[in-house]
C-alpha cells in the first residue's frame, strides 16, 4: 500500500510538473506577444510582427501596405500594434506576402476580410495562396490555411505602387515556387536608405532537391535565388523570419528611435553564403545517394561516400 501510495504520488508529481510546464510556456508566449511592440524602422517603415514571425507595414498618404500576417492568431497582434502606431487594419489597401507558408500567410484571409485590402501575390504563389497550401510541394495538411483570393497578380520586376512609394518584386523561389522579396526605399533624416525584404533560400527538413515530382526544377530554382540576391545590395536588410536578419540584437524595448541601427549592408551576404554551403552539401549528398541506387539497380555495389 505504502508502495502504491508512493507511485502515485510520483505520478502526480510527474503531471503537476507537466501541467506547470505546460502554463509557463503558455505565459511565457502570452507575455512575449504582449510585451512586443511596433517598432519604427525607418522613414515610413514599421515592423508590426512578433519575436519570431515577421510583418512590416509601409505607411504612405493613400494607404497602407502590410508584407506577411503570420497565422491566424497574429491577425489580432497586428492589429493591436497598429493602434499602438495610430494606424488602424482598415488603412490597409495592399496586402503582400514574402511565401504563402501558413506562418506568413495563415492570417491573410481574416486580415483580408477585416481589413478590405487587396491581396496581390506573384504568379507562381497566387495558386498556392488560393489553394490554402494544399499545393504546397512540401507540407501536408499541417501546412494548411484559410484559402485566400488574389486580387491581382504581378510578375518579376513588376512594381507595386501606392501613395509615392514604389516596391520592387523579384522572384526568388525554392523555399516555395513563388518566393518573392522586395526592394523598395525609405528617406529619413534626409538620407535614403535602401531596403530589402528578402525572402531567403532556406531549406527546409524533408525536401527533395533531386528529382522531385512535385517540384522537377527546385535546385536550379534555388541556385537562381542565390544568384540573384547574391547579386543585390542593400542598406538595410530584413526577411520573414526576424532571427534571419538579427532584429533581437539590433533592437531592444525601449530603445530610442534611430534607423541607423538597421544598417546592415553585408548582413545579406553572410546570411547567403551559410545558406548556400548548406545547400551544396544537402545537394551533393542527395545527388550520391541517387547515384546509388541507379547503380544498385544496373546491379553494382556502390555505397555513398
């Protein structure tokens, strides 16, 4: 009995501690998106995302633009933030998107129905927009989300224009087919800054870089992506995820307003050039690993380096 006593209160123990956990973490995440605020990059440029996922808004005379809404929980986030910078989701009128994963685009239906914006996307995503990511050549039904209708679609090079700011769009796929990055400027204290919101080459776990059915192309997709951002400068570098480009060592709340403090001209290049040892490595091995089992199949013994 006393053994029995003794093992459940072990057990319980174990749950309470579980439990505990569990509403820590919870706190811990509450406070984290509660306590993260707006931040004023430069010029007409503001970050409205969390630690994490990032959204920027471009404010100009005639609206609003609004690049990434996170998943649907970010939806609100947003929106408390804009307040905070006096904005409101119905100053919105353009929204974008860097890739239509459900972490980027998962609230663009809500935010699209709250805010009345159009949503424009490049052609190669405005399917898996629509689609919710059921065509995504990655993720399953994890990946999922509130399907949205693009309004317009645009192409590589195109502009996208409202109230005097001008954003570039350059297709920048492997990550997704229709990864797109932005280049556009900002003035501020009489000096313009160039900006870029790069949605970066990164390689996800699972994905197949020889012979995938779903995606034939994606290595020469992904080589073009390094070639072209590799081949673009910028004065202040930014992307989808703000731990890609440094926001937590850049900035602190409470940090006084100073846009110099994104200035990162070779941030780009030393994020590139990690990125693209990982996928010469990932490419190489897959490669001899396919290579092996052409080669078991003409009956050889070939076993990958």
């Amino acid at each position: 009995m006393v053994a029995q006593t003794a093992a459940w209160g072990r057990q319980s123990c174990r749950r309470a501690g579980l439990q505990t956990g569990f509403f820590l973490l919870f706190a811990a995440l509450c406070q984290a998106a509660q306590t993260y605020p707006p931040i004023h990059i430069a010029g007409n440029l503001y970050y409205v995302g969390d630690d994490d996922l990032a959204s920027f808004l471009i404010v100009t005379p005639q609206g609003d633009i609004l690049i990434n809404t996170g998943f649907e929980y970010s939806v609100p986030e947003i929106r408390d933030r804009m307040k905070q910078l006096g904005y409101k989701l119905t100053d919105i009128k353009i929204l974008l998107v860097t890739h239509a994963h459900s972490d980027h685009a998962g609230g663009n239906a809500d935010m699209k129905r709250e805010s009345g914006a159009k949503m424009e996307a490049i052609q190669q995503e405005a399917e898996l927009l629509e689609s919710g990511g059921k065509t995504d050549y990655l993720f399953g039904s994890s990946g999922w989300f509130k399907p949205v209708k693009v309004d317009r679609v645009f192409h590589d090079g195109d502009k996208i224009e409202l109230g005097g700011t001008e954003l570039t769009a350059h297709l920048t796929p492997g990550h997704t087919k229709g990864s797109v990055s932005y280049s556009f400027q900002v003035q501020d204290n009489n000096r313009t800054y160039e900006v870029l919101i790069a949605n970066l080459p990164s390689i996800n776990p699972g994905t197949i870089l020889v012979k995938n059915p779903k995606y034939p192309k994606i290595a020469e997709d992904y080589q073009h992506t390094f070639d072209v951002l590799g081949g673009m400068q910028c004065d202040i570098f930014l992307a989808s995820h703000a731990g890609q480009f440094g926001l937590i060592a850049k900035w602190r709340p409470g940090a006084e307003f100073n846009p110099d403090r994104f200035l990162d001209p070779f941030g780009l290049p030393r994020v590139l050039e990690h990125l693209e040892t990982q996928f010469d490595t990932d490419l190489e091995e897959q490669r001899e690993e396919e290579k092996a089992i052409e080669d078991r199949k003409h009956f050889k013994d070939v076993i990958p380096k």
